[in-house]
C-alpha cells in the first residue's frame, strides 16, 4: 500500500499507512482469512468522518466506510460535498484499493453515494468499485451513469459493472423482465454506431454471457475483425465472458499478436476454459513471453484453467521463473490444486454429509 498520494503537481494529500508502517497483503478466503478477520481492527463510522476532515489518513481510519447504514450515508453525504475534490479523489481511490485487498469489506452504499459526485473521477471509481456487488438496487443507477452520464469514461465503467448483473441473470438469479431490460441497455449500446467505442466493447464484453446468441457471435467477431484496436479488445473479452470454445482457435491465434496488450488479454479470456488443449498455448506464454505483464497473466490463466495437465505445466515452469514470478506460479499452483481436489472429491466430502444416510 503506498504511504503517500500526490496529485500531479505533486502536492501531497493524505498519507495512508498502517500503524506499524507496513503493507497490507490481500485476505484469503480460507481458515487462515477468518482468523484474521477476527483479530482485525476495523474503524467506526464516526473515527472514519473525523479522519477525512484531517489531513492525513491511516489506512485503518477508511475501513470504517464498509457496510455503512442509510443513516450513516446521509451523514457522510453532507461532510463529503465539503471536501476539496482532490480530497475525494483521493479518498475514493485509495478506499476502492481497501476493497480490493480486504474481502470481508463492504464498501457498496459508500461507493452508491459517489456515483452522483460533481468530479468524474470521483465517479468513475465509484462505478468501478460497484462491480463486484450484486444488489439490484445499483442497476438503475450504474444504467443511468453507462447511458447518460456526460463523462465516457465513467459511461465505460458503470457498462462493466453492468456486466456482473449479466452473469447473475444467466444463472437464473435475476428477474426475467430485469434481465430483459438490463440486455437490451446493452445491445442498444453494442449496435449504436454513434457511441464510443469503448463503451460498445465494454457492452459486448458485458453481453457475451448470452454464449449461445448467434447474433452475439456475429457481433463478436465483427468486433475482433474491425480493424479499431478498442472494438477488437473488447471481442477479445467477450470471447473469456461467453467461455464458448468457438472462440478457442481465435484467442491462441491473438496470443501471438504484436501488441502485448491483446496477448495480455487473450490469455485472460482463456483462462475461463476448462479445457486441457489450451494449457500448451499458454504454458508458451508463459516462458516465452518478452513482457511480464503478459507472463503473469498466462501464468494466472493456468491455475483457473486447472487440471492436471496446467499443475504439471505450473510445476515445470517453477523451476524456469525468475524470483519475481515465484509468487505468482505458487498462487496458481495452489489454485489449480484446489480445483482438482475439488474436482476429485466425494459428494459427502463435498458437501458435508454422506449420501447414505
């Protein structure tokens, strides 16, 4: 976690750190994460409103953000329209890091609030940090903000965070008039010839949960093959979003693309396969390639695609690594050995009791 924030002038803001001066590492949801959170300091919602009115921040001070009430939103609605926007942004950048790192946190009515904020930046993080909740209660507004909101970028964000509804209404935990709307929102988006293009690729890449809409396929490989760097990326994930093996040959074909950002995010995509065949490709990648970034990712991208045949690649590859990609290996091998046990198991070790009884 870094101790200082600066704007680009360079004019320090707030300094997060924690009370011993170290970083944070990201929780774990296994035994290990429980005892954490049971031994962990969280602030109150009253330390984290007298903490923003200060001028520098302990990292602990934010936390008391998550899983705030209405009432507590209201209160935080009439100190936040005080504060200098960089402050905002600032606040608002390094509590969506706080999300990211901590699971056990629950920042979606802080982020809510942030969505109607005078800065676009500002907005633009709180749509990002709305991606991983599922209450329905944010689709309206996150519908709102990927339509009408006057700033693309934050147009862009709010159409990802769209895409999580997707997934939920493809399996079936979504209303079917909600889900009817909710796609049409974004096929109106992915066909508007009018509209950035960013904003058509992020729907598309939304969209493409719909695996089996032949007219989705269409509009996926139009997209790849346009020619606009942007359409294409977007193809590239919607290909990872609809994990149709239709798109297998496309996505090892763009593995060895010039631009290390299509690499990067075709190994992603392939990731989402639980199939064996594309474990070669990839083990590939992940010795071979000139950029880290891209390495990283097609070592990721190993251990979620699991099975035997990626934990002997992740295994081997250990051995050829540098330093800086040990920890990353490991991850995917545990990973990877998580999902063939849980692939192996029983169903009374599975789910806890036993078939016979």
């Amino acid at each position: 976690m870094p101790q200082d924030h600066n704007d680009e002038s360079g004019t320090p803001f707030f300094s997060l750190v924690d009370q011993d001066g170290s970083d944070n590492e990201p929780f774990d949801l296994q035994e290990e994460a429980f005892a954490e959170l049971e031994e962990a300091q969280y602030a109150s919602f009253d330390e984290a409103l007298e903490a923003i009115r200060g001028e520098s921040l302990e990292i602990t001070s934010l936390t008391g953000f998550s899983d705030i009430s209405r009432n507590e939103a209201r209160r935080l609605a009439g100190i936040w329209r005080e504060l200098p926007v960089e402050s905002r942004v600032t606040i608002a950048d390094h509590v969506h890091t706080l999300g990211q790192e901590d699971l056990f946190l629950d920042f979606m009515r802080f982020f809510r609030l942030l969505l109607d904020d005078d800065s676009a930046t500002v907005r633009q993080i709180a749509a990002t940090g709305l991606a991983p909740y599922d209450d329905e209660s944010l689709i309206e507004p996150l519908t709102k903000h990927a339509t009408v909101d006057v700033d693309d970028d934050v147009r862009v964000a709010a159409m990802e965070s769209l895409g999580t509804f997707m997934t939920l209404g493809e399996f079936g935990m979504l209303e079917p008039k909600t889900m009817k709307n909710l796609r049409q929102v974004l096929l109106r988006s992915v066909e508007d010839a009018k509209a950035p293009v960013r904003l058509r690729a992020a729907a598309l890449a939304g969209i493409a949960v719909n695996s089996d809409d032949n007219r989705i396929q269409e509009v996926i490989e139009a997209f790849y093959t346009s020619g606009d760097p942007d359409l294409r990326m977007g193809a590239i994930q919607a290909m990872g979003r609809s994990a149709n093996p239709l798109w297998i040959p496309m996505l090892e074909t763009t593995l060895r693309s010039a631009d290390p950002d299509e690499r990067q995010a075709s190994a992603k995509s392939l990731g989402t396969y639980d199939d064996p065949a594309v474990v070669p490709m990839l083990t590939m990648l992940a010795r071979e390639d000139q950029e880290m970034p891209v390495r990283l990712e097609a070592i990721q991208a190993l251990g979620t695609v699991g099975g035997r045949n990626a934990l002997h690649s992740l295994q081997t590859l250990r051995e050829h690594v540098s330093d800086d990609e040990i920890e990353a290996v490991d991850a995917a091998i545990a990973e990877a050995e998580d999902l063939i046990a849980l692939e192996e198991a029983e169903p009374e070790d599975e789910f806890g009791f036993d078939e016979d009884v």
